[in-house]
C-alpha cells in the first residue's frame, strides 16, 4: 500500500499551475462515444479516474492514441455496449457511458457504479429521466439492463432533485434522440457548461434557455473536433485554501476566478487577502482565522468537494464554526482522522461543530475519500513533526503530480510503499 510522509510546519510559497478538470474530463470523455470521427481533447488531467475512464472506453471499442498533451479518441469501429463492474467499480462517473450508448446503439448493459463511500448516489434519478426519452430498463446482478426498442425520443423532463451525474448523462443521451427535449430543475456545475460547450462544438444543439432549464435539439450525426477542458476549481480551491491555512503565498495561475466566487468570498470572510486577475488568483493567508458557517449546496453554493479541507481550516479559526453538508449523507468520514490530530469536531446528523483555536499534532492516519485523503494533508502541513497518511490510492484518482505540486511551493513530502 502506497503512504505519504508529510513533514510540517509549512509555510506554503510560490507559484501553482492547475491541472485540468477532472469532474469535467469524464463527461466529456463519455460523450465522445456519440461520435464516429476524430476527437483531440487537451488539457486532461493525468489522474487516476481518467485513465480508468480511457480504459473503459477502449473496453467498449474505442480507438485512443495519448501523447501526453493531446489525446485522440477514435470511435469509428466501437461496437460494443457493455461496460464491466471491473471498469465501473472505482469511480461513479462510468454511470455516464450509460446515456451515450443509448443514443447511439439503442441499447446498453452498464455496472452500477462505484466510487468513494461518501453516502448513497442514487442512479435511479438517470434511470427514470432515461425511461421518459424511451427506455426500458432492469437491474439484474448489479448491471443495468437497458433498450430503447423505437430509439430514444424527445421529452420534457424535471429532475426531482439536482443531479450533477443526471443532467450530465441525460444532456449527452438526448443529444442523438428525435426531437426536441427539455431538461428543468438542472445543476448548473460550470464543469456541465464546459460539457454543454463540447458537444456543441462537434455538431450538438444544446442551449441553456433559463437558469437551470435547458433545450435539447436532437442531431443525427456529430462531427470531427479538437477541444481543450476547462481548469480544475476543486484542485485550485483546495490550494487556496491551504494558503489560508499556513499563512502562505500563493499565485495560482490558470483559473478562472469567476468560477471561484463563492469559495474566495468565503476565504475572505474568514481573513485571507486575495488579489483576481484575469486568469490568475493571489492570496495571502492571515495569521488569524475567522470563524464562519457554511452550508455545502449546489453550485454556486459552497460545494462539498471542498467541504473537508475548510473543516481543516476552521479548527484553526477563532471562535467555534459549523459546517452543514447538504449533498452526502456520508461525508465527515475525515472527522475521526482530524480529532485523531487534535481537532475539536463533533457531528449530528449533516451538521459538524468545530472548535477554534487547535494545535494539531502529526499522526498516522488513514485516508476514506478522495478530498478526505487532501484534507489530512493540509492538516499535516500544520502539524509539527512527521504525519504519515494511508490509502492515498484515492488521492491520486483526483489531484494532479501533487507531491511535485506541494514540493515546488515549499513542502516536505515524501510517497514510500
């Protein structure tokens, strides 16, 4: 099993690239099955999920050439589709494939997905909205079985609830179906935009008509295209924060901070100084830390990929803050580490209470999720001596060459088996 050792106190100074998206990169990856011509996407970030989703699309016949920089999906033989659990089972985002080969084959058997054990993901939200463009569908030993007997077909749909997964599977599905759809009460994640702006730019029609309301002009076809991802706002919120937290630096270049409004307002509610340029975010971490309350929403509320490493932040804050998650049933898992480091956090229900005013104390530890993996670490960097974190398997599903990343800016880390 692969650890980290993170030494502190650190205090973080430089200059930080981010990486692509990821939350964007694996829509869009699953939407290039609805082409049979070339697709060069840029800008990828080379993590764990991607390559998982590459692999997926290869086991469903697509053709892919990466040099690194551009990646080359070629569909023109793609055949298949059946998507295997052995594929599925690390990441949720393989639920996505579902949407596009319907549209293409009429037909589909996909894994139920997996991913981190942050609380139920519920697929019959696609499931349904699906059904309502023609399919049928049955859950047998873990798959769904799926058909579209007369082919997809157009339709009005509201989601019951804001779903990040089924606006994005059902935008990509009913991009091939016959007619028109509309898609209310949709989330509105700028990494759905940057799904919106692909599948318009190889022949799709997609058009946001109001603020979470989106038309659907069915094609028959969809062209050749080269198109680079956007930058990832989880990657470049939790640097930001961890600035905040040290007391750091940083220049993080590469991002829009439009996209970032809500998690740089908080930041400055709680005393960082932050400076916006265009494509560029400069902060400065104060030495006292305000205490605030938050509430994990869809965006552009504060979004709960962001919602442990700010619990880091507020145990360094004045007074007692309190965090309410509102998406995940599942998502202080990360709790029991930071106390395990002197943090002060207690929970009931979805609602955290944390102490100010902690020192804490390196530790061994285990990481549970994806962003609880990141959150110990900037516990760490806070922490005299040598804090060794487990399980970072999840870590690299999502944060691009972090290790290089946190080195380049003044922190000592080391990754060992």
């Amino acid at each position: 099993m692969k650890k980290l050792e993170v030494f502190g106190v650190a205090k973080l100074k430089g200059q930080i690239k981010i990486s692509g998206s990821k939350n964007a990169s694996l829509p869009i990856l699953a939407a290039t099955l609805l082409s049979n011509k070339k697709i060069f996407l840029t800008n990828l970030p080379r993590v764990k999920d991607i390559e998982t989703m590459l692999l997926l699309l290869k086991s469903l016949g697509s053709i892919i050439e990466d040099n690194k920089k551009v990646t080359t999906i070629k569909n023109n033989k793609q055949v298949k589709s059946f998507a295997s659990y052995s594929l599925v089972k690390t990441m949720r985002a393989g639920i996505l494939v579902l949407g596009p080969l319907l549209a293409k084959f009429g037909k589909a058997k996909v894994s139920l997905p997996g991913g981190c054990a942050i609380g139920t993901r519920p697929v019959d939200i696609h499931l349904k909205a699906l059904s309502k463009l023609g399919v049928k569908y049955k859950i047998i030993q873990g798959y769904v079985h799926a058909n579209a007997p007369k082919g997809l077909i157009g339709a009005n749909i509201r989601f019951p609830k804001i779903s990040v997964g089924a606006t994005e599977n059902l935008i990509i599905a009913a991009s091939l179906a016959k007619g028109k759809t509309i898609l209310s009460n949709c989330a509105i994640e700028p990494e759905i935009k940057d799904l919106v702006n692909f599948l318009n730019k190889i022949g799709c029609n997609v058009k946001w008509i109001s603020k979470r309301k989106v038309k659907i002009e069915g094609v028959t076809k969809v062209s050749q295209s080269n198109y680079q991802v956007m930058p990832d706002r989880i990657e470049a919120g939790t640097y930001l924060i961890a600035a905040a937290l040290t007391e750091g630096n940083l220049k993080i270049i590469g991002i829009d901070p439009k996209i970032i409004n809500t998690e740089i307002n908080v930041l400055k509610k709680i005393g960082a100084k932050i400076i916006q340029k265009k494509n560029e975010i400069s902060i400065w971490g104060s030495k006292k830390i305000k205490n605030i309350n938050i509430r994990t929403s869809p965006y552009p509320g504060f979004p709960t990929d962001l919602q442990a490493q700010m619990m880091v932040l507020l145990c360094k804050a004045n007074k007692k803050s309190y965090i309410r998650e509102e998406i995940f049933e599942n998502r202080f898992m990360h709790v029991a580490e930071l106390n395990r480091m002197g943090a002060k956090i207690s929970v009931v229900g979805n609602k955290a209470t944390i102490e100010g005013n902690i020192e804490f104390k390196a530790a061994e530890l285990m990481a549970t999720d994806l962003r609880a993996s990141v959150s110990l670490i900037l516990a760490a960097l806070v922490s005299k001596g040598k804090s060794v974190i487990n399980r970072i398997y999840h870590l690299d599903r999502g944060y691009e060459d972090i290790e290089k990343k946190l080195k380049k800016i003044g922190v000592k880390i080391k990754r060992f088996n």
